[in-house]
C-alpha cells in the first residue's frame, strides 16, 4: 500500500532548503518517502505545512506531571523524591499514556530513560508492557534501563545525608530511598534478558533497549565500567545524565580532580554509542572532548529552567562541535509536552543576541529533529536520513493546519518558515506520521483509546491512594525532607560534602 500527501507547503530540511509550494509526497509500502515532487494544480480544500516529526533525546515515559505531584519550585534535588509519590500501577496504562502525550505533540522518536519502574509486576514484564505500548501508540522509543548502585538521598553516602534531617522522617526516608545495590554483572545481565524478552514479543523495532547508568554520582565505578566493556561487546547505546546542576558540578571537580569526562574517556565510556542528558555545567575543555568522541548531548531547556539547574552552553556545544539534540525530560514549559514550543524556546534562548548568530535554522533543525532518533534508536540502527523529507528516509511526518498558522497573510515574499518558528505548537498538528503509518489524526491517538486509559489510570491511581494512608504520610516526609536539604545544600558545596 502506499499513499501520498498533498502540502500547501512543504518543508523538506529546514533551514537547508527553501520552502516549497503545492508538493506531493508518497510513501511507499515500506513506510520511508518514495518521491517528494510539485503537485502541480492547487488542489483546494485546508492547506497543509509538512515537515519531518520531531525527536525527544531525553526522557523518561512519566506518569505525571510534576505541578500534579506538587513538585513544582524544587531544585532537582529535592524534586526527584516526589516523583515516587504516586503508586505504582499498571505499566502499560502509564507508559501508554505518557507516550501518546508526547506523539500528539510531534514525536516520533523518543527517548524513555526509565527511572520510575512501577514495580506491581516483575521487571521484565514491566519493560515488555512499556514495548508493547510504544508499538500500539505507534512512536518509537529508545528503552534505557536506570542503573545505579549508590547515594540514594544526595552526592554522598546515605549515612551523610540522613542526619541532616529532622529525627522523625529517618528511619521511613532510610527505610524507602537508602540504595540496596546490585551487583554490576547483574544489572548488566538485566538489559540482555528485557532485550531478548523484548525482540521474542516482535516489538524491538518500537522500542531500542539501552544502558541507562543514571548517573557518575548514583553510579560507582565497577558498575560504570561494567556497562562500558558490556557496551563495548553488545554494541547496545548507553543514556546517562551528566552535570545537569550547580551541585553535580561542585561534586564532580570534588571526587573527579581529573576532570569528570576525562574519566568517563578512560574508562571507555565515552563514545559515539553515549548519549549525556543536559551537561548544563560542563565547561568548554570537556565539551570539545566530548565532540571529539563523537557522544550526543541532549539539551533539555525548560526542564533545566523548571527545576532551577541553569542554562546550557548550547552555543558553545555547537561552536566545539558536539551532536547536540533536544530532549523535554518531561518537563515542557507548560507541562504539555510541546516539542514545537520546545524548540522554539531552545532557539530563542541560544541563537545568540543583537546580530550575532550563535546556532543556523540547519543546526535547530539537527538539535530538534535529526540528532535525537540517533540517541533514541542507537548509532547502528539509526536510519541516516532521518529528520528530512527525502527520498528513500523514513516516512516520519507532521503536517500542520497551515490556515490556521497563517491566519493574517498579507504579503506572498514572507517565508512560511518565518511564521512556522515563530507561532507554530502542538494544537497545529492535523496529523503525524510515523513510519509511513498515520498514527495521530485531528489531535487524537489512533492506536489506543487515550480518553480511556488516562480515565482507567486515574481511576485506579486514586484507588490505590486511598486504600493506603501511608500514601499522605509519605508526602509528608518528602515535603519536610525537601525543606531540611534546602540548608544542607546551601551551606555545603552538595548534600554528602564533609
Ligand atoms: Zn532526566
């Protein structure tokens, strides 16, 4: 079956090339572009703009969002206990309808480093029931499974961090976030056994499972270096966060005196299988190292400004010619999951002020759409000519309402690129294509029943919630946890500093 798009408009790579007027598009039963030509008469009826779909480098399938966990204001710090607040309930629902959120708004590779595991089933059915509900929404996501084995409360060890807070919250905080850790040969064989599981159910083309150290503070080095020789056997990508806040800065030059990248260098873990989540802090020396090994940086603007870590030298990843792509880390300037308004955000805020130009349309395009299925799918897997509308590329597609993004035409010179970058959001998005199947239509899902999962996941999150007052305890701790580790970082260069 193959089928073909007819476009007002037609933005074929961004930012390479000028927009085209009135061109056809047809997709091949193979579900990439068979031929991209003019489609000659006005063909009448809504006009349509049509450009490649967006990608999300870094994120982790949320549940909820955080304004709804009460988690808004927090520096990461504090933020990361109340994402536990809610109950574990079927993976499926959350993954389901995390990932259609993100589908309706203009992903169609994205990134799931999968740190909230549900835990009501075991763990590989957990990862097989994330799979499958990629392939039924019908977005293709990279599946990095969290590891770590240390500092379950801050940079430091448990025992440092505990008495810093009030005596009544100890023991229940000790009881629920003090890591009990796994051997390193056992979390490695952990990603092997959901990888098989997960090609048996026939979906390892919706979903690429990943290593996902979570962290060089959360993770120790035997572990780290366990998933580098494993990376380096299986050929698996690995998706980790790096110097995302002040703290993380000040606690790297701390116990890395070497440099923090230069260590992950000498282990081996820095390659161009390695895709780092924000490097908000990193300095312009470990930039260029990491350029010159060919890893990924996935910049997650609002995520960084909603949870107070900063501002990432984007310009100057770009200027030391890291692959830089964007991630939305679940947290979307308005909690919606907007890839579009993201990426206007990144743009705005790193392109560079009065007439210097610090990052080209090309270089938005790559961070907004081309790098991200790389880090999403992995670097042997990944299809070169994603991101663009070519011949032969993967038939990754969002066409927008283009009568009502260009709702005051006046003048025919003006670049429908301009008014694209400038106003153009989710609520725009007529359809998504992803693979050559259309899988979101007039801002609906097509695969799942959205209205009813979230209704179901709703409905039996509160369920839970009230069957167990131990639920409002618990947020309790975690509001009076918060307030104690404010004085502790302020005082102290990060929580675990002697
Ligand atoms: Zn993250």
């Amino acid at each position: 079956m193959s089928t073909a798009i007819d476009c007002a408009w037609l933005l074929a790579e961004p930012g390479t090339r000028p927009a085209q007027a009135r061109m056809r598009i047809a997709i091949g039963a193979d579900g990439r572009i068979a031929s991209v030509a003019p489609s000659g008469a006005n063909a009448g009826g809504p006009r349509r703009l049509v450009l490649p779909a967006l990608a999300n480098a870094h994120d982790h399938g949320r549940t909820f969002r955080n304004s709804t966990l009460g988690a808004c204001g927090h520096p990461l710090e504090s933020w990361l206990f109340f994402q536990g607040l809610a109950p574990g309930v079927d993976p499926y629902l959350c993954a389901a309808t995390s990932f259609s959120r993100s589908l309706r708004q203009g992903v169609a590779n994205l990134m799931v480093h999968y740190t909230r595991v549900q835990g009501v089933v075991p763990y590989v059915e957990e990862a097989r029931a994330v799979a499958r509900a990629a392939h039924d929404v019908g977005v293709r996501i990279g599946f990095a499974i969290a590891m770590r084995d240390r500092h379950g409360m801050g940079y430091g060890p448990d025992e440092s961090v505990l008495p810093s807070l009030r005596p009544e919250i100890r023991d229940e905080v000790a009881r629920r976030l003090s890591v009990k850790p796994v051997a390193p040969a056992q979390q490695v064989a952990l990603v092997d056994e959901v990888a098989e599981a997960i090609e048996a159910d026939g979906h390892a083309d919706h979903a690429t499972v990943q290593y996902g150290p979570t962290a060089v503070h959360w993770c120790s080095t035997p572990l780290l270096e366990a998933i580098a020789r494993a990376c380096a056997d299986s050929g698996r990508p690995v998706h980790m966060h790096l110097l995302e806040t002040p703290y993380q800065r000040a606690w790297a030059d701390q116990n890395h005196p070497g440099g923090i990248v230069k260590f992950l260098d000498d282990i081996g873990l820095l390659t161009p299988r390695l895709t780092l989540a924000h490097c908000v802090h990193a300095r312009p020396e470990e930039l260029a190292l990491i350029a010159e090994r060919g890893a990924t940086i996935a910049v997650n603007t609002s995520s960084n400004l909603g949870l107070r870590s900063g501002i990432a030298p984007l310009a100057e990843m770009l200027r030391q010619g890291c692959r830089v792509a964007m991630g939305l880390d679940g947290g979307a300037l308005d909690e919606d999951d907007d890839a579009l308004r993201e990426m206007r955000l990144a743009w705005s805020l790193h392109r560079g002020w009065g007439f210097e130009q610090r990052m080209s349309v090309d270089q938005l395009w790559g961070f907004a759409s081309r790098n991200g299925p790389r880090s999403v799918r992995g670097a042997t897997r990944v299809d070169p000519l994603a991101g663009s509308i070519v011949p032969g590329a993967p038939a990754d597609l969002l066409v927008l309402d283009w009568d009502d993004i260009d709702d005051e035409h006046l003048f025919d010179e003006v670049d429908p690129l301009q008014q694209f970058l400038a106003r153009a959001t989710g609520r725009h998005i007529a359809k998504v294509i992803v693979g050559g199947r259309s899988v979101v239509q007039g801002g609906r899902v097509l695969g799942v029943d959205e209205p009813a999962l979230v209704a179901e996941l709703l409905a039996r999150t509160r369920t839970a919630l009230a069957a167990n007052p131990a639920h409002a305890d618990w947020r309790a701790a975690v509001r009076a946890m918060a307030e104690d580790l404010g004085p502790l970082y302020l005082r102290s260069a990060f929580a675990g500093c002697a």
